[in-house]
C-alpha cells in the first residue's frame, strides 16, 4: 500500500539511520555556494529536478566537480562544511555517518590531506558517531602519490580508503597492493564498483582488492555467481538509489535493482552520495524505496538496521546502538502496525 507522503515521512524520520556513502565533496550544503557568490549560485541545478538524468559519468563529474571545487580549496573550507553537514545529518536523525574525501583535491589542488581528514574529524558533532575515508581514483596511485597514500594510512583517525572515480577506466596496477596494506594497517577498505560497469568489475574488486564493503555494487545483480559471492563473504552494498536513477543508463525509481538484490539476500545500506548535485535527502531516498519498489515499513526498517550492522564499531557500542534503534523501530511500526 502506497501510503500518504506525509505519514511515511514522519515514520522515517523517527528511524534512526545511518549515511555510509557520503562524498564529502559533494555533500556541500547549497546555501555555502551562494555565500560564495549570491548571483552565481541563486538557483539550484536542474540535476536537483526528480526526473533529470545526466548525460554520462563524465557530465555527472563536470557538474559536481564544477561547484564543489569553488568552496574546497582549504582544510578550513573542509571544516566549516563538514560543520553543516553533520549538522543537517542528525536533523535527519542520522546517528552514524561515513563520509570521503577525494584524493584528486591533494594531487591536483596541493590541499593538505592530513589537514582536511583533522577539519572534518573536528566537524563531529556529540551524539554523531563519523568515519573519515580517503577516496582514491582509478589513476590515482601514480608515481607522485603513491608516497601520498603510504603516508595516509599511518594517519590516526583514517578509517580506510575507498576507490573511487569513473570505473569504465584501467585500475592502478598498485591498487591490490595498496588495499592489502590498507588492512594490514588496521584500514578498512571499500571500493566503488557496478554502477557503470557489471559484475565482472564487482568481482575483480572483491577478489583482487578485497574490498570490504561496496559502494553501489548494483549491477552485481547481473551475475548470479557474483550475487552468490556477496551474500558468501557477507559483504554489504551502500546503494544510493537516487544517484543510480539520475546516472545509470535504463535504470528507472521503477526497476532500480536493490529490489532484487534484497530479495536475493544481499545486506544493502541506503545513503544519498552527492546531494550537491543530485538534491536529494535520506527521506528522499527511503520514500522512492516505498512508493516505487514496493518496500514496506518493516523492510525500510531492515535497511536501517543494516547501516548498524554493517557500521564500523566496536562490537559494545553496535549493540548499544541497535538496541536505541530496534526501540525507535518498534514505536515507530507500532503506529501504523497494518502495513508493516
């Protein structure tokens, strides 16, 4: 039963939720832009508008990459976003956040690494549990930041890297080295993968990275051997329906695949990946979830729940926070207990 937006959106704002797929970069809160310039920036994108679809991954980076980079230029820019971020977050009811930052601002701009992962560790609010990741680019361990990487991981307060940018091109020959010694160093280590390319490139993340967890993964679906690998290794898929519905080519709120691949048993996390370019919230993404792929109230808890399962805490803390979340969910299904 599709419900009245309005009462779902009351039930999912009484959830709490976790983001764990959240580029920094493209996290940027609207109103810092217009700050920057009032006229330049006094209307929001047309990407903001629920039916648009960008062109490719490279039209998709060329806007995002267009506005972000006027406001990232410093650790202190880092900082006094990563403040409104957060902020917006627990407004969401949003208790635990993962979030990048993307390693092109330190090879291409000259910005501090260590300084951006510092300002955004500080931007942590009390109550809001944040995991800082550096995003590394396909090309991007290259003679030049290859010390750069090395270096990051003896960071304090890194939780891990992740590979990121355009899958469809080659990946670094060091990557399957650089993950190993990632998680040799206590790192945890995600990647980016089917979304523009299928389940091969899921597989080759999962085997020849070992990758921990995967951001997107989608296309996963396509290979029932490769579902099967996911669910054998009880690996998790931080999927970002909106962003797939805006960028993927042929996928629609209609058939995005995280229905199937919920079916199939794979654990699937909901989080929003760009809002900067695509305007969306985590309410947003929950109600597409609802009125066009048929999750029910009980189902839209369980992808909740899996964001602190899948969360990088100590095994106390997690208990602790699934028991705050399993009563929030139990008060919040006892309200409307018929659709569950």
């Amino acid at each position: 039963m599709i419900e009245p937006s309005s009462a779902l959106h009351t039930f999912i704002q009484a959830l709490p939720k976790t983001e764990t797929h959240l580029h920094i970069e493209g996290a940027l809160p609207w109103r810092l832009l217009q700050e920057l310039d009032g006229i330049k920036y006094a209307a929001t994108p047309p990407s903001w508008e629920g039916h648009f679809k960008f062109r490719d991954f490279a039209h998709f980076d060329e806007t995002l990459l267009g506005h972000a980079l006027q406001w990232y230029v410093s650790p202190e820019r880092y900082h006094a976003a990563a403040v409104e971020v957060f902020k917006e977050l627990q407004a969401q009811n949003v208790r635990y956040v993962e979030t990048s930052f993307a390693s092109g601002v330190i090879e291409f701009l000259g910005v501090d690494g260590k300084g951006i992962l510092d300002g955004i560790l500080a931007a942590a609010p009390a109550g809001l549990e944040v995991r800082v990741f550096l995003g590394i680019h396909h090309g991007g361990m290259n003679e030049r930041m290859l010390p750069v990487i090395e270096e990051a991981l003896t960071w304090d307060g890194l939780a891990g890297i992740d590979l990121h940018g355009t899958e469809t091109l080659p990946v670094d020959e060091a990557a399957p080295r650089i993950w190993r010694e990632a998680r040799a160093a206590g790192k945890f280590t995600k990647a980016h993968a089917g979304e523009f390319c299928g389940a091969d490139f899921v597989r080759y993340v999962i085997e020849e990275l070992g990758a921990q967890r995967i951001e997107h993964g989608v296309r996963a679906i396509e290979d029932p051997a490769v579902v099967a690998l996911i669910r054998e290794r009880g690996l998790t898929l931080d999927v970002c329906p909106i962003s797939n519905v805006k960028l993927m080519p042929g996928v629609t709120r209609e058939n995005h695949p995280i229905r199937d691949l919920f079916d199939a048993g794979v654990r699937c996390t909901v989080s929003t990946d760009d809002p900067l370019v695509f305007g969306n919230t985590l309410a947003d993404e929950y109600e597409l979830l609802h009125e066009h792929r048929d999750f029910t109230r009980a189902e839209l808890v369980r992808l909740a729940r899996n964001g602190f399962e899948a969360a990088l805490l100590c095994e106390e803390h997690r208990q602790a926070l699934l028991d705050d979340f399993d009563r929030a969910a139990a008060a919040a299904l006892n309200v409307h207990p018929a659709d569950a």
